[in-house]
C-alpha cells in the first residue's frame, strides 16, 4: 500500500470517485436530502482553497484502492505547531477488508509524525459504521457537531 499525491490530469478521476463516496455516504447523512450535495461547487470550492490540502491516493499493487483528503494548518491558539484533518477518507469497495484502510492510516499517521504534526483529526458522519474503524485505530470521539435549520 502507498499514499500517492494525486497528479493534476488526474484531478477528474480524483473527483469522480470522490462523487461516488459520497453518494455512498448520503446513506449516513440524515440531513442529505435537505440539502443536496453538489458535486461540482464540492469541486470548485476544494480547488479554490488548496491551502495546505493534500489530496492522495491510496494505492495497492499499483492499482487505485482509494483516497483521501487531509489538511494541514496551524493549530489555535498555538500557531507555532501544525494540526491535520483527515476530512475525506475511503476504500473503494472491491478493495475493503484487505486490511489497505488500516495501512493507509498508519502511513498518514507515519509521514504527520515525521513532520512534527501536533495531532490529527478524522471527520465521520454520526450514523457511519466507519467510525468503528477509527477507534480501532486509537482515534477518539472529541466532540459532536449539532445541526439545524433556523
């Protein structure tokens, strides 16, 4: 398993498969149908803010097994170390229970350690079975984010 920066003409794949995720994770969003994902503005706004995002595939005997999407930024009120957030995250299906997601982590995890990162953080919709999976990975529940409409 390899981390691998996504290239700039595979931006469209990149994309593409991160539609299909999140198609999957409607399931899991009992908000989605209120107020529908967009596919094309999700692109638009990640391309016109890449400050410190880094978007990866996750690749397995050199085929694309999945991807993700972290960022780095400073941390608050202690500027002067860096935190991670690990805001997209996912396996395409043929490759899962493979033991590639647990990899994946470890090398994100690895390569934040190496470059002094603070701490890292993993967003996982309430209803997501996946969360599982990151607590299996020493990840804890910090805090819950509550919703409404005025």
């Amino acid at each position: 398993m390899t981390l691998r920066p996504v290239a700039l003409a595979e931006y469209d794949d990149y994309f593409a498969h991160l539609e299909e995720y999140q198609r999957e994770l409607d399931q899991y969003d009992t908000e989605a149908g209120d107020d529908p994902w967009d596919p094309a503005q999700h692109r638009e706004a990640v391309l016109d803010d890449m400050d410190g995002r880094e978007l990866l595939w996750i690749e397995a005997d050199g085929e694309r097994a999945g991807l993700a999407m972290v960022r780095v930024y400073p941390d608050f009120p202690d500027e002067s170390r860096d935190v991670a957030d690990i805001a997209e995250f996912t396996v395409f299906p043929a490759y899962r229970g493979r033991g590639i997601g647990t990899a994946a982590v470890e090398a994100l995890l690895g390569d934040h350690r190496e470059r002094g990162t603070h701490s890292i953080d993993a967003s996982v919709l309430r209803d997501n079975p996946a969360l599982a999976f990151w607590q299996r990975l020493g990840f804890v529940v910090r805090s819950v984010n509550t919703s409404r409409r005025p």
